[in-house]
C-alpha cells in the first residue's frame, strides 16, 4: 500500500495552503444536518494554523449537482465551518463540482485551483479514489501531502489487510451487491469469519464457507408497513422480499463477533430505514460497540446506523469514506493518495 507524506511534515510557516477537504454532508432547510465530515477536518486544519499558515483554503465538492443548482452551494457549509473554527485565515470555495472540469481533471481547472495555494494537503479519504482534478490533479501541481484523517484512515483500513489481530470478523451487507464483489473476495482471503446480510446474501453461494442468514424477515412488499414473518431463508414465500435476518441468525452474528479482537463491519443487514425491518442491523451494530475487539465501521448506511443507535463513540474507528474504503480494502490503488509523494 502506498504511504503518503504526511502534512506533519509539511514546511507551511508564511505560505497559502489548499485543502481538500470531504464536506460533502447533509443539508437540512439550508442548514448542515450532520457535521461530523467537517469536524473530522478540525485537526489538520489547526494543524496548519498553529504551524503559521498565511491563508488555508479548503475545497470540497457537495452532492452531484448538474448546474450551479443553490440548494447545492457550500454557503451551509462555510457558516458551519466558521461557527466551528473562528479564524480570519480559513476560506472554503464554493462547491468544486459545479466546475464541469472537476469530474474530468480538466488540467485547466486544476491549474486555477493550484493558484489558490503554495501547498496542497488532501484529507478528503471519502473522494481519494475519484481521479478528479481537487484529488489527483492538482497534487502533481503543488508540492502534495496527506492531512491527517487521510492518514489515519489508511492506517486503519490498511491494518485490516496487513496484520489484523485474529480472529478477524468481517461483517457484509447491503443492497450494492456489485460494489462489494472485490472486497468480499479479498476478505475472504483474509478473515477468519465473514458473516453476510442484507440483499447480498441472497446473491452468494450458499457453499461458499460463508456466514449466510439462516432466516429472515420476510415482507409481502417492498413498504414500510407490509405484512411479514420470520421464515427459513429457503422458505420466503413466493412473490414475496426477504427485508432483514431473522432472530435465529441475529444470535449467531452476534456470537461470532462476540468472538473476534477484530470487527470490520460494512452494510446493513436489510431496510433499517424501517423500524420493522430494522431490528438485524441494530443487532449487529450492538454487537460490534459491545465487542471485546478492536472495531472499524465503514459506509454510509453502518455509519447512519451506529450514530442513530448513539453508539458511535464505542466504535474504535468510523471510517468516512464509503467508496474510498471498500476500494482500498478491495486492494486497489486510490488516485488521490497515490498522487501524493511516498514518506
């Protein structure tokens, strides 16, 4: 795995730096739903400040707007920011993506955002694998390091893959059954135990050595309030949606993680959106904040989850990036990082 230059090495004293920065939350009526994105940045930012930076200029892309859409401009974020960290020196530009040469790395664009910096840090781990001209282009423009979420997350996931302490749990779920072919390959390599929910269990061997659900919560429809009952994985009845796992392998998964010194955990266990068919991803999600191990969470859906449930802060790491993690983990070289020169 590559390992970039950190920004702790970084010579800032007297000069401009840009940032990139994973700001990419939620709004809510014009105002940020969720700032943990924004908080995560805190450090490198006063990282820079402390070490006598001129000016810090953060970018981020918010959303995937197809024009300079208003609901879609960073103004939530930068109010956000500035509540959070009240100094003079700290910019944010406005949303990169309204910038149809952002998605392209459009060298262009990526020239006009260097001219906004001496130095380029990228902490922004959620988009390091989009080639995109904020994460990969302008790093070969500026002298380039890793800020310091950036490096932890490697750190973190990268410790997944090299030397986890055993026995190693790793917990699948979610309807994106294509987006986690790779890393189920890779981690089944690597774990001792991967267990799998969610819509992806229905599309996995049932030879494969897996842990697969034993029974589910099954719906007559895919709505909220559906008729349901807990059946036999082979024994959802016809024209009908398996929509969670059932109390028998809720158990199980729970024994198995019970087990580990360490837990990885990415996808939900069926539609946790609705409380009726909630109760496996809540199930697991406890049982990893309860583990005697060491725990990583991972992905848009298990992170919602933990922080619904109010166990976020019993999780050893909560990764930021959904795409960017299950990339790496699946082996794969993430252009935002290995633009960056090695430590």
């Amino acid at each position: 795995m590559h390992r970039p230059r950190s920004v702790r090495d970084a010579d800032v004293a007297g000069k401009r730096v840009l940032v990139r920065v994973d700001f990419n939350v939620p709004l809510d009526d014009g105002r940020v739903a969720d700032d943990t994105r924004i908080r995560a940045a805190l450090p490198t930012l006063r990282l820079l400040l402390d070490r006598h930076a001129t000016e810090v200029v953060c970018c981020s892309h918010l959303g995937r707007p197809k024009d300079r859409e208003p609901d879609l401009s960073m103004e939530p974020v930068r109010e956000r920011l500035d509540d959070l960290l009240r100094d003079e020196r700290v910019t944010l530009l406005e949303n990169t993506r309204f910038e149809p040469g952002e998605t392209k790395n459009d060298p262009e664009f990526a020239r006009r955002l260097a001219a906004y910096g001496d130095v380029y840090v990228n902490d922004a781990f959620g988009s390091a694998h989009r080639a995109h001209a904020s994460t990969e282009g302008i790093a070969h423009l500026l002298p380039a390091y890793a800020g310091l979420l950036l490096l932890k997350e490697l750190d973190e996931l990268g410790s997944l893959l090299e030397d986890p302490a055993r026995p190693f749990v790793a917990v699948l779920g979610g309807a994106k059954v294509a987006d986690k072919i790779g890393v189920l390959r890779t981690l089944g390599e690597r774990a001792d135990t991967v267990l799998i929910g969610g819509k992806m269990a229905e599309e996995v061997d049932r030879d494969s050595g897996y842990g697969l659900p034993s029974d589910v919560v099954a719906a007559a429809a895919f709505e909220a309030d559906a008729e349901s009952r807990v059946v036999a994985w082979d024994a959802v009845p016809d024209g009908w949606l398996a929509l969670d796992i059932g109390p028998e392998t809720r158990e199980a998964f729970a024994a198995k993680i019970a087990e580990a010194k360490t837990v990885f955990w990415n996808g939900p266990m069926g539609v946790f959106e609705w409380p009726r068919f909630a109760e496996g991803t809540k199930a697991v999600a406890e049982a990893v904040a309860s583990a005697a191990a060491h725990t990583v969470v991972g992905g848009g859906d298990s992170v919602r989850a933990i922080e619904e449930l109010g166990l976020a802060e019993r999780i050893d790491w909560v990764s930021t990036g959904g795409g960017a993690s299950l990339e790496l983990l699946e082996g794969k070289d993430l252009p935002g990082v290995v633009a960056i020169p090695p430590a």
